[in-house]
C-alpha cells in the first residue's frame, strides 16, 4: 500500500507510529510597513549610510537604485525581525543586481552581490510614521 497523495491526518488516523514525531509548521502573521529604513556601506570609503524609503520609493547609493516594494514585520512583536522586498538597479551596467526579500536580521541569507556595495534592511515603519527599532 503506497502513502503517496494521502495527506498527514489520514496516516496519522491510521495509527502509524512513525508519524507520531511529525510536527506541522507554523505561520507567523505579519503586518505590513509604509517604510522601511535601510543601510548602504561604500566598501572602498567605508562611507554608511542610513536611508527611510516609503513603499514604492527609490534612492541611490553610489550608482545603485534601490527601490522598496514591500516591508513586513511580525504582527504580535512589530520590533521583531523585519523583513523587505528590494529592487536594486546598478545603473552604471543598466541591469537588475538584486531583487527579492532580504531579512533584517539575516541579511546574508539573500545578499546583494556587488564588488563594492552592501545594502542591508535596518527595520520597517508603521503606518503612524513611527520607526519600529529592532529588539535590542
């Protein structure tokens, strides 16, 4: 008798012991941002820079054009991990160098890949304006 296509409740009724240590995944609920605040580093300077972009806004570091789409954080902790969808735009080579979701506390989980700029997620705004500052 093959499990295939049977879902996890139907083995687990059936008694199989082998299920009894298989644990579901949860979802955790996220609010949206208006903004985020974000961190470019010019290796070669060593220059920082802080920056807030509402959703939808762009700015240049260096010859790089990062656009926010999106921030989200943690619903029931909101100075919890935030978390952005970035474009950024080398617009010296006229491409696309990064596009996706980077997490703010994780930043090298889905790193920009560029010989001389980093930009990482600092932590998203709420929709009061308010900066919502990473747990300490």
């Amino acid at each position: 008798m093959t499990t295939e296509n049977r879902s996890l409740d139907v083995l687990n009724s059936n008694g199989d012991p082998s299920l009894e240590s298989v644990e579901t995944e949860s979802v955790e609920q996220v609010s949206q941002g208006t903004g985020a605040v974000l961190r470019g580093l010019d290796r070669v300077s060593t220059e920082l820079q802080d920056f807030e972009l509402a959703t939808g806004e762009s700015f240049m570091v260096g010859p790089l054009l990062v656009t926010l789409k999106e921030c989200r954080y943690p619903q029931d902790n909101p100075s919890g991990d935030a978390f952005a969808y970035l474009t950024i735009e080398d617009r010296l080579q006229g491409e696309i160098v990064f596009e996706g979701w980077m997490i703010g506390s994780a930043p090298a989980l889905n790193a920009l890949d560029h010989s001389r700029y980093d930009v990482w997620v600092l932590h998203c705004k709420t929709s009061s304006g308010d900066d919502i500052a990473p747990a300490e």
